[in-house]
C-alpha cells in the first residue's frame, strides 16, 4: 500500500514538474522527459506488471492534459514499461549503464512512435527535421536528467524494498 | 520455476488487457468529444496542484523581480516615460479617428463594434509537458464564462483558442501548434491568407502564412496581419503579428511567407479571454465548419 502511494506520488510530482518548472528550464525549447524516465526505471527494477502500471498511469496524465486522443499515450508507455520489466534479471543496483542505455531507448521509441502516430499520419515527412530538431535534443536532455533523477529513485526504492523485508522478517 | 512463468504469463495478460482498454478508449475518443468522467475527476484533483505550483513560481519570479537594481529602474522608468509621451500624443489623434468613426458608422448603421469585447483575465497554471504540442491551461472554466471556442489574446496580440473546457480549467492551443491553422488578413489590403503553426518553426517561434493571393496588392515586410471576416472561429481584427519573410510560391498564383507573432510565446503568464465566440456572436448557422 505504502509502496504504492509512493510510486503514484513519484509518478504525480514528475509530471507537476515537467509541466510548470522544466517549461522555463528548456533549453533550445526542448523538455527533458522525466515521466519516461520514471516508467522505463520502475520497469527494470521491479519487473514488467510494476512497469506497466506506471507507465499505465503515467500515459493517462499525459493524455488528460497534454495529448489529443484518449489512450495513445497511455499504451506507449505501458508498453515502454513492460519492455523494460524484461531486463530485470540484467539489473543490479551499482551499475549505472544499463539503466542509462535503457531509459534513452525508451526515449528514442517514444519520440519515435509519436512522430509516426502524430505527425506521418497527418502526412507530415520531414523526418529529419523532427529528428534532429526534438527526438534527439529530447534524448540528450533526458539522459542528462536521468543522471540526477534516476539517483533518487534507485534511493527510494532501495529503502522501500529494506523496509519490506524487515517486516516480511518481522512476521516469519 | 513454476512460479516465475506463472507469473510472466499474468504480466502478459495483462499487457493484453491494458492495450485493449487503450484501443477501446481510443475509439470512443474519436466518436465522441471529451474525455468525460476521467476529465472531470482530473479537473479537480490535479489542477489545484498546478495552481498551487504555479502560484509559488509566481511568487518567487515576483521576488527575484524585486532585486533588479535601481539604477536599471530608472533606465526602464526613462524609457517608459518617453513610450508614455509618444502614446498620449497617438491616443489623441485615435481617439479623434475614433470619434470620426462613429459618426460615420451611425450614418453607415453598422452596429458592430468590434473592438469591445467582453474578456476576462487568467493565469497560465501548466504548460504542455510534451515537446510536441504547444498547448497550456489556464485557470479559468465554464464557471467564469469560458467556452469551447473562445479566444485568447495576451497584451495586444491573439495567443489560441480554447480547445476543452472543464468547470475551473480551460486547455488553450496556441497558434504556434502544428495543428492550428487560423483565416487571416492583411490589414492594409485585406486580402486574406492562412496562417498556420509549425512544429519546426515553434522553437523560435515563428509562423507560417500561405494562400495569400498574388495580386496587384504589395504586401511587405512588416505588414500588419489580424484575424479575418471569413474566419469561423476567430473573431475579426486579432492582432496576429508581422510579416517578416515573404516570397511568389512556385505557382504564381499565391503568395506565401512567415509572421513574427506579436506575443512572446515562451514567457506567457496571464492571458485575456474573450467570452464571446464567433458562432455566438454570428448566430451560430455555420457552427463546426471547418478550421
């Protein structure tokens, strides 16, 4: 329960910050994507169902406030989740790798997929000006972000798992 | 190991699940409009937080405006003083155009009066997280007399258009967005043309304007561009912007360019909005045509 209240609370406080403190924070008018971020590190460190979950609600904010359809966003990003449930078992704590080339993989599916949801639909081919001109700023940004922000979720779930395990102990 | 793929197969079942749900609420969003109860529960859980952090960021911009040092006060005060000057003089000989005006628009019987329109003020409480859109909320609703369709000018200029509404919130899209396009004219000639927001043409926040007809009429750099008489949405005479690029397309039947618009799109705090749409104020007949 607690951990649940907290991941939603993680998920809330990212999202409240991307839209009001990193607007002013942009540089070259590219945000970094803090919500993927946080989707793509529950994945590979508490599995797939978990990832998926966050992403699941992660997605509905997004599309609430910032997206046109209902549910585009919601599935990318459970999808991003379960992808990154899968390399679980390849994930230790200490290495900072793995997650780095993780969550910029999740970033490049997400821009990526949007570009061809949003804007190729429309008919919209200037590919590489999208590219260069917001996937990939958007990608840098956000591992740069990642550095900081992965550091603080790593700490918050640490503590969390201690504390379920001493209460697990607790009642053996 | 029985366990671990006990478990696999309930997260793919899942995964199935919450794609169905997905595509199922994609379709019902694209038979009816709004996101209904989801929409309404959001508008009262996590628009007070944004109003609260945007209250806050408010007051800490207020304070570190209090620290600018005297000396550029009184810079910026001179300068203003003179600005003062030069409008009372330009106000003087409007408001005599003004008087002119009236006259001759009691002789005309043109009883429209563009130029008051009933507005009400707002704060911008979040913008769009997402590099994609340029779209932000306001805290004003339906309570306030916000409606779908309306539209929203900062300072002097024409910001977007309400897209959803909920009872103290209202999504605006700007006209920056790839997905706005507005009918607009050239104020000197009156010839109208489109004028559409650009992903690209978004980070330095400029415009695109096409389907201006190449005739007779020279239209420069620096031209005055506002909304037109045939928009469906807009309301007539919104100041737009610009013209600062302007070139013959390869048809040489239309004439196309960009428009520096006359509003700072990355620094927008308090909005104007106009209650008033233009379905309301034409009767409504050609409600829902199109962009």
């Amino acid at each position: 329960m607690k951990r649940k209240l907290i991941t939603l609370l993680i998920i809330l406080v990212c999202f409240l910050l991307e839209s009001s403190v990193f607007h002013r924070l942009s540089f070259a008018s590219v945000k970094p994507n803090l919500l993927i971020v946080v989707t793509s590190s529950f994945g590979f460190m508490r599995g797939k169902k978990e990832g998926m979950f966050v992403g699941f609600s992660a997605g509905l904010l997004a599309d609430l406030f910032w997206g046109n359809a209902l549910g585009f966003n919601m599935l990318l990003y459970a999808v991003i989740g379960y992808m990154n449930g899968s390399f679980k078992r390849m994930f230790y704590d200490d290495d900072v790798k793995l997650p780095i080339v993780l969550i910029g993989a999740s970033e490049l599916v997400y821009g990526l997929s949007t570009y061809a949801c949003v804007y190729m639909l429309q008919g919209d081919f200037a590919f590489f000006s999208y590219l260069f001109g917001i996937i990939l700023p958007e990608l840098v940004y956000t591992i740069l972000v990642t550095l900081i922000l992965y550091q603080i979720i790593l700490h918050i779930n640490k503590k969390l798992e201690a504390e379920e395990q001493r209460s697990a102990s607790k009642f053996v | 190991m029985k366990n671990k793929s006990q478990s696999s197969f309930s997260s793919k079942y899942w995964l199935i699940i919450i794609s169905v749900v997905c595509v199922i609420l994609l379709g019902i969003e694209r038979f009816t409009d709004g996101g209904g109860p989801l929409r309404f529960i959001a508008g009262y859980t996590v628009i007070p937080m944004q109003e609260g952090i945007s209250y806050v960021g408010r007051f800490m911009s207020d304070l570190s405006d209090n620290f600018e040092t005297l000396d550029e006060m009184k810079k910026a005060n001179e300068k203003l003083q003179s600005k003062v000057d030069e409008l009372t003089t330009d106000n003087t000989r409007l408001r005599q155009e003004q008087y002119e005006l009236e006259r001759l628009r009691e002789l005309y019987k043109l009883d429209e009066n563009y130029s008051d329109y009933e507005k009400i003020g707002a704060h911008v409480i979040a913008n769009n997280g997402s590099n994609w859109f340029a779209t932000f909320t306001i805290d004003k609703g339906t309570l306030d007399g916000v409606k779908v369709d309306s539209n929203v000018l900062a300072g002097s200029g024409l910001v977007g258009i309400v897209t959803e509404v909920g009872p103290n919130y209202a999504q605006v899209r700007s006209i920056i967005d790839d997905a706005s396009n507005v009918s607009a004219m050239m104020l000197s000639t009156s010839d109208t043309c489109m004028v559409r927001g650009d992903l690209e043409l978004m980070s330095d926040g400029r415009l695109h304007f096409e389907k201006l007809p190449n005739n007779d009429n020279v239209v420069e750099p620096g031209e005055q561009v506002v909304t037109s008489h045939v928009s469906s949405r807009f309301l007539q005479g919104l100041f737009i912007g610009y013209v600062s690029d302007i070139d013959v397309d390869a048809n040489n039947l239309t004439r196309s360019g960009y428009i520096t618009p006359a509003v700072d799109f990355s620094k927008l705090q308090e909005v104007l909005v106009i209650t008033t749409t233009k379905q309301e104020m034409t009767g409504g007949e050609d409600a829902g045509e199109g962009e």
